[in-house]
C-alpha cells in the first residue's frame, strides 16, 4: 500500500485533526446550556412518555439455556426461540403486567405495551414528576458552528420507583431526553485538516482494486477472502439484514454506491422503520453518514439480503425501544449498530437508573440492554457493534485531556457500551499493512511502514507529529484506535471463561474533570473486576487505510467522499458476512462468540492453511498490545471469511 500526503507548512498550526465529526451528544467542551425552567411550563415539553423496561424471570436458567443453545451436540443445539416463547418462558408473567399497568393508570398515565418486556407510559410532566419523584427541567443548547441548536428534557436526580412496582421494574428511559450517543466513525488525518493536507494518489494494493482510503465492499471482499462464497453462489439471498441508528440518511445513497460496483440489488430492499418518530431530517452533526455507510457496507457484502433500518432519535428511549422493535419483531436474521456511549453514562446517568426505595439497590440501561441481547441469542439473531474509535480510553469522547503529558485522572481505562455487553459480539479495528509517505516540506518525506495489517493505533504517527513541531493530544492523533478493555460493570460472559489474555479491571482508576477548577471527581472504577473482555473480533478500521462513502449531506448535495474509518464499518462489515452466512448454512448463525472462542479454546483458530482466523500480533491501540491468542486490542484477531464459513458447518 503506497500513500503520499503533502502538509502544507504555512497552516500547520491551525490544523485541527480530531476523531469523528460532532455528533448530537453534548461534549464536555461545548457550550453551556439554558435552563428554561420546568419542562410542564415549555412548549413542546409538557407531555411525555417513558419506556417502562420490565425485569425478566429466571435468568439463571436463561443464561443456562444461552449456553445449551450454543453449545455443538447438545439436545438444545440451535433451538431457538420464537419472541413469543421467549415472553412465556422468561418475561413477567401477565399478572405482574398487570399489576404495573394498574399502578401507572391510578397516576393518571396512559399505558400500552410494546414487547413482551416494555411499557410504554405516557402522560403529563407534572403526573411523570409525582409518580417518578424527579423535577423536570426544559433545557436549551444554543448552534454552533457544526450543529443546530436542540431542546431537551433532563430529571433532577434519578428516579424512584413506588415500592408497589419496584420488584417488576428494570429500568425507565425517557425522562432525560439529552442526545446522548455518538457514532463510532472516523476520518483521516488528511480529511480532517481542511485542505492543509493534502493527498495524492496512491497507488492500490494487490489485494485491492482501489487505493487505501477509497476501499470498497469490493476491496473488503478480496482481503478478508469472502469471494469464494460469491463464486458458490451465495449473496444472502433469503436473509434479512437489520441496522439500529440513530439518525436518518439517504437511501438513494446506497442504491448508487451498489449500482457504482456492478451490484445487481433488489431496486426496493431498504425499508425504513421509523422508531418514536425517527430520526429527523438528514443531519451532518447529527450522525446521517454513519446510517448511510451502515447501509452500504452490509447491504453491499450481503446484496442479495433486504435490509430492515430502525431509525429512533438520539435519546435513551430511542435507543431502548429501536433495540426492543428490531429484536421482538424478530424480522432481522443479523443486526449491527454503530452507536454507543462510555458504559460509566448508561450506568450513572440520571433519568434511566432507577432506586428501589426498598432495597436502595439501581439498575439500569445497561442490565436493559443486556435482557434485549439475551433475548436476541436465544432467538438466533447476530448482534454486532462497535467497539469505539478512542483505543482503550472510551471516556476521551465526553472528557477531553487538558494536555500531553496526559495528567493523572484526565483519562481512564474504559469501553463502550453497548460493546461491553455480554451477548453481542464487538467488532475492533486494525490498520492495514504498506508504507505511509507523508510529504512534509519541499525536500523533506517521512515514510511509515506499517510491515503486517496490525491494530489500529494511530500512536504509530509520533514520528509525523513529532517532525512537525506537535505532541500526540495536539497533534489530534490520541487517543484515535479501535475500542478494547475491560468492562468495570458487565461480568466475564461464559463463553470467555478460561480464554488466555482475558484480564480483570486495573486498579487507580478515577476520572476527574479538568474543565472545573479545582479537578472534580466524576467517578472511580472498580479495580479487579473480572469483566466483559472486549472486542471480540477485529477488522480495517484505521481511516488512513479506509473506506469511500457516498453521502448526500443535509444541505441535499451529493459527493462520493474518502478517508472514512472507525470500528463503525466493521460492525456492518460482518453483518454482511453474516448474513452470507446464515445463507450458506441454511439457517441462523446467532450468537457467533460461543464458535469463536471454542476455536481459541481449543487451538484450532490459527492453525493451518485453512485457518478460519488470524492471529494480530503487532500494534496497540494506546495501551493494550496485540499479541499471540486473545488481546484487548483486536480481541481473537481477523477472520479469513471463507475459512470460517467452514469452522461453522
């Protein structure tokens, strides 16, 4: 891979090259906001609803049946089940339904439900502040440069639950109504410098037909060695592909990236499923490329697939009930989403934990999630996303370090959630292999090799930062790399039980907020926890060996644009490859951890010329370093798809 940049010198100063484009979610740098007063008072905020998560039954025998699902030779092997057998077996029973039903309607409130496992609550602010004990306030963020201005709605500390109903509820999402989730894509270096950098071409790999940064599903396709299924016939025919988001997009989009590669696609296979009244417009900041490459990407390795698009606002509820409707209605086979959000947030966040006023014990979002997913295994439906894109300091999107040397406490071992879940399988990235030449002066080049495809860490750009004058926060290399760690709240799922290289949570880990003098504490992690190992499967993330997308922006002008990265492809990526999969095997591939990490339990993941895995032993992504078997920097490594294909048989 052969790539040449030039720096133009008389800018450098003023080149800003950060991670993604700002989504909706408010960062800690942003402007402050203006309390409107009580949400009952302002326009627009006086009527509401939540979504009311219910508390499963017997989850120890349902984390028993996960295991016996998946596990090869059993009498359960691949039984799955249907929603409503999953309701039956281990949602509330109908009377506490009921119950919950009764409570919220003597409130005044209207109740319906969704799932076999949701409530939808609606009423007034003024009955929602009586019933959940929370003031709720309209707030107001002013536009910026890159944003429009937004309303939202936030509670005054976290709810509390009526003992009456405290043992049924798992978790209330809607009362804060903050932009809270950013999507996990990237661009290169030189996109983001605003013309100071510039690109010349580049020549394309033997694996590729087009140069890093301009990769297509195409160019996927020949490195990650998923044309022997095309050339069997398989397109995933027969198999619908489901993407969870949060903002809106373009379907013309796609249609003209597939019909650029020769694709032969059904002209009607997009259909949008529009969630607590979608996502709005197309909005640059608010995270439209990220659907629109979710849809090019796994609709262009599986074009023979429908694909199903769950648009929700970008909110807590939104999130809950797009994950509720793609996974009840059971319609989607394989399903990615490339949104998340540091898992301290989906923990800690007021609005969606809820106390028991008995007990005093919370739960919240997360555990939410985490039932959805079991329910999803169990029904033999693929879930992947992304890892994140700020390598093992997932907290860097919302707390920015103040400056390099890195300070104690202004970043913290951390991951994403909802990558840290137990029962989806997140996807981490790599930089693929080639020489890097960077232009920067007249008679002066820098050459980086990168010897083998290893994790995406873009610490392997010191030297340019280093030979233009910029240490690596100011440079706006760090902390960019694919997602990995430890999760401090999610346990160590069975399926990494045993599994060398798996490790607990680092002690000393406190994260403070430097944009308040002196330092605040925000929170400390537990240390020695043994949790959630993440990611589980890597792929080309690294923007500067990337992707071209073709993008319609919300001012309706169309451009094939290049650079793109972030883990946010690769969870498409193998949403696609999944999907091509269920295909091939004629039935439902699931819940893929289980197979993988048998593969590395047993030594067969590497082994031979037909390995179904390889091994990243090279690189890091700021902390943790690739190396032999498991790392939480590309978790078991990369798939050689085809060989993998016949692992699973």
């Amino acid at each position: 891979m052969q790539s040449t940049r030039i720096w133009v010198a008389a800018a450098l100063a003023a080149a800003v090259m950060g991670g993604a484009p700002a989504a909706s979610a408010p960062a800690r740098n942003q402007p402050a906001v203006t309390d409107l007063g009580a949400a009952a008072n302002v326009a627009g905020q006086s009527q509401m609803s939540v979504t009311v998560s219910l508390k499963l039954r017997d989850t120890e025998q349902m984390e028993s049946l996960l295991q016996a699902v998946y596990t090869a030779g059993g009498p359960s092997y691949r039984k799955f089940l249907s929603p409503r057998e999953f309701a039956a077996k281990f949602g509330p029973t109908s009377e506490t339904i009921a119950r919950v039903t009764r409570h919220f309607q003597k409130a005044g409130l209207q109740v319906a439900q969704i799932t076999g496992t949701h409530l939808s609550v609606a009423g007034s602010a003024a009955a929602m502040q009586t019933e959940f004990g929370v003031q709720l306030h309209a707030f107001e963020v002013a536009p910026t440069a890159t944003s429009s201005g937004f309303r939202f709605r936030a509670s005054t500390g976290a709810p509390q639950i009526d003992a009456e109903i405290a043992d049924a509820v798992q978790s209330v999402d809607g009362l804060d109504t903050r932009p809270r989730f950013r999507p996990h894509l990237a661009h290169s270096i030189a996109a983001q410098s605003d013309g100071r950098l510039i690109d010349l071409p580049a020549a394309a790999t033997p694996n590729a037909a087009n140069p890093p940064g301009s990769f297509t599903v195409t160019d996927f396709a020949k490195h990650y060695d998923v044309n022997p299924l095309y050339h069997a016939g398989v397109d995933g025919k027969g198999t619908t592909l489901g993407i969870v988001t949060l903002a809106s997009f373009t379907p013309g989009d796609a249609y003209a990236y597939w019909q650029a590669l020769g694709l032969n696609v059904n002209p009607h296979r997009i259909h949008e499923v529009q969630i607590d009244g979608g996502s709005g417009p197309v909005s640059d900041a608010g995270g439209s490329l990220e659907t629109t490459l979710d849809v090019e990407q796994s609709g262009g390795l599986s074009p023979g697939s429908k694909l199903l698009v769950y648009e929700a606002p970008n909110t807590n509820q939104g999130f809950i009930d797009a994950f509720a409707k793609a996974i009840d209605s059971n319609a989607a086979d394989t399903i990615s989403c490339s949104w998340g959000e540091w898992e301290f947030f989906d923990l800690a966040a007021q609005g969606n934990v809820v106390i028991d006023p008995v007990t005093g014990t919370q739960t919240s979002s997360l555990q939410a999630e985490a039932d959805l997913f079991a329910q999803a295994a169990l029904q033999g439906q693929s879930m992947y996303v992304a890892a994140g894109d700020s390598g093992a300091y997932d907290d860097t999107g919302f707390f920015t370090p103040p400056s390099w040397p890195i300070r104690k406490g202004s970043v913290v071992l951390s991951v994403d959630d909802p990558a840290a879940q137990q029962w989806v399988t997140t996807m981490g990235g790599t930089t693929l292999a080639g020489p890097q030449t960077f232009a920067i002066s007249s008679t002066q080049n820098l050459t980086i090799n990168i010897p083998t495809e290893q994790a995406w860490g873009w610490d392997y750009l010191i030297p340019l930062c280093t030979d233009l004058g910029f240490d690596p926060l100011s440079c706006g290399i760090y902390p960019g790399g694919g997602g990995g760690g430890v999760s401090a709240y999610v346990p160590l799922p069975i399926y990494q039980f045993g599994i060398s290289g798996i490790r607990n949570t680092a002690f000393g880990q406190t994260q403070l907020d430097y944009s308040q003098t002196p330092p605040a504490v925000v929170g400390t992690l537990p240390g020695g926890f043994p949790g959630r190992n993440v990611p589980d499967l890597s792929l080309n993330s690294d923007p500067d060996t990337g992707y071209q997308v073709y993008y319609t922006d919300d001012k309706n002008v169309f451009s094939i644009q290049t650079g793109w990265g972030g883990t946010s492809f690769a969870a498409p990526q193998f949403n696609g490859v999944t999907a091509l999969y269920n295909q091939a095997l004629g039935h439902r591939v699931g819940l893929i951890n289980f197979a993988l990490y048998e593969l590395a339990r047993f030594g067969t993941a590497y082994q031979g010329f037909e390995a179904p895995l390889r091994d990243i032993k090279e690189g890091d992504n700021w902390h943790y370093n690739a190396h032999q078997g498991y790392d939480q920097a590309t978790g078991l490594g990369v798939p050689d798809v085809a060989n993998l294909l016949r692992a699973l048989y």
